[in-house]
C-alpha cells in the first residue's frame, strides 16, 4: 500500500483540482476518491515528472520542510459508498469537526483510526499533526455509509476507544457543581446537557448505567465537542448514588416545572447537584426522595415546561451565577 506524506505548505485546493482534472472518469467532482487522482492529488512525490499537476508543484516548493508527523493512507473504500466501520460497545465512532478535532486533543481518548476527505482533512491538519493516529483519505460517500442518514459528518470520521468510566467517588470537585440524570435516553438531549455542562466547567455528570444513550455518535455530535471536557461517571441504582452524593456533602436539588420553591429561591451552598429527569415522565418517585429540595424555574411567560436540555441551561446559568458571583 502506497503511503501518502501530508507537507507543510500543501495547498489542499489544488490538491482538490488534482482530483477533478485525474480523477476516476465518471467520479463526482471534488470527491477525495482513492484511485489515481487521488495518487496525483497527494501521493507523488516532487520531480517523478510524467503527468505532473498542481500538487506536485506545491510539494517540490515544501520538499525542504520536515514532513508533519502523520501519514495520509488511501482509504479502502471507492467512493461506492463502502462501510468504514460499525459502533460497538468497545469502538466509539465521533464526527462532525468540532466533536472530532476535540477528541482529537484529549490525552484521554485513544484514538485508532481517522477517515476524511481532503477538504475535511484540511481543516483539522493542526491536531492531525499534534495526535497519534492513523489516517486515511476517502471518499465522502463511504463515511456517509458508515453513519445514519441525516447525520452531518463535514468529512470526518473517528473510530476511537470509549472514554473511561468514573465511580462517584473519583469525581473531583472543582466547581462544586454536578449533574444527575435520570434516565434520560435521548442522544440530542443528553448531548445539548453536555454542551452545556462543558461551557460551565462542571465537575462530572452521573447518569444510569442503563437507559442511558452510546455516548458516541449523535451524542457526541450534539454535544459539539462538550464530550471530551467533562467526566462521566454511572451508577447502576441512582438512588443509591443520590445517597452516597449526600453523604459527600452535595445539595441534592431535583428540578421540576411542578416544583414547591422556585431555583433562585433556594438557600445553596457548593457543592450542588442538578438532578434532572426526563421529559414527559420527570424525576422517578425514589430519585425525589433522595432529593434535598425540588425546585422550579420561575418563568414570567406563559409556558411553564421547557426541553430538558434547555432547562437545563438555564438552571446552570442560575446556580453558577450564585455559587461563583463575579466570576
């Protein structure tokens, strides 16, 4: 198999020009196909000379710069929209570039394998050059087949080990905030909480270890990158861990629409847990009991029930305004 170098200095437009002008005949234009537009595109080195095109003169221009440390192998897909790998319980498959490029920098993540387009590649070559992993170049229809169909990848695809696990008792408290929640099983949702949770620095979220979504794929996609910056930890009885957060000293506050008190009115104190539950059902009838205080957002409109995720945010906002004031 042909190993492709990736120099600096390679003008990834006219790498795409090479593919349209030597491309397979009757390939889409602008695809990052393998065969030999592909070779023209990125694999020849400077000086072969018989049909030179644009790449090559990019590459004798960065000849004597040190090649970056990465390789782009040709993928084994043809641009027939060929599989490039299934999610199991051991392989976690991230795309779309911000989800992507932050696994990408996380020491925690074990990376294996990364499929892109040139273009997709492109745009992530700074933490391609910076991690250890393998790369390969491929057509857009084959990581189109490797993910559901209203999935948008942007080019790239990642197959990586799942982060690891923490027991509540791991979790290490530095904002003194903490999120649990009950059961709920929607990706997008889970991963908007995600999102959330990373731009506010939480300490961890704990969550079910059943019912509970992959925390791969749409999740991570949802979460725009939120996965990478903040822990995981489950519990295979949540009450208990409601319990056990207690007798570590966290406010266990569950939120509800139906709540006795409003959130701002509650007397906090760090550290917090958030417990949410999920929409349409709520909190389960022990995960309330293990709650210290159940409280509503206090909202002016007409609408009193919000998404979870969105409610979510919101309640953040409010408990890191109160616990961290002036921050």
């Amino acid at each position: 198999m042909r190993l492709f170098w990736a120099w600096d200095g390679l003008d990834f437009t006219m790498a795409k020009q090479s593919f349209r002008q030597g491309g397979k005949p009757g390939g889409k234009a602008g695809s990052s196909g393998t065969g030999q537009g592909a070779g023209k595109a990125l694999g020849r080195r400077a000086g072969r000379g018989e049909g030179e095109g644009p790449a090559d003169a990019v590459s004798r221009e960065g000849a004597s710069r040190a090649p970056r440390p990465f390789q782009v192998r040709p993928g084994s897909g043809r641009g027939q929209g060929q599989r490039l790998a299934r999610a199991t319980p051991e392989l976690a498959l991230i795309y779309g570039l911000h989800a992507v490029r932050a696994a990408l920098t996380n020491p925690r993540r074990k990376l294996l394998r990364l499929h892109g387009t040139a273009l997709g590649l492109e745009k992530l070559q700074a933490e391609i050059a910076q991690a250890k992993v393998v790369v390969h170049q491929v057509a857009i229809e084959d990581i189109a087949a490797s993910l559901s169909a209203d999935a948008v990848h942007q080019g790239v695809l990642l197959e990586a080990r799942p982060l690891p696990v923490l027991d509540i008792s791991e979790i290490e408290m530095r904002s003194g905030m903490i999120l649990v929640l009950d059961q709920i099983t929607d990706p997008h949702n889970v991963g908007a909480i995600l999102r959330s949770a990373a731009a506010f620095a939480l300490d961890a979220i704990v969550t079910t270890e059943r019912h509970a979504p992959d925390f791969s794929g749409v999740l991570a996609k949802a979460a725009s990158g939120g996965l990478e910056h903040v822990p995981i930890a489950e519990a295979t009885n949540l009450a208990r861990a409601l319990t056990e957060l207690g007798e570590m000293g966290y406010l266990r506050i569950g939120l509800d629409s139906e709540g006795a008190v409003a959130l701002e009115s509650v007397a906090l104190h760090a550290p917090v847990a958030l417990v949410l539950g999920a929409e349409g059902r709520g909190l389960r009838r022990l995960t309330r009991e293990r709650c210290d205080v159940i409280a509503k957002l206090d909202l002016p409109g007409a609408v009193k029930s919000l998404n979870v995720s969105n409610a979510c945010a919101i309640a953040l906002a409010l408990t890191h305004a109160r616990l961290h004031p002036g921050a």
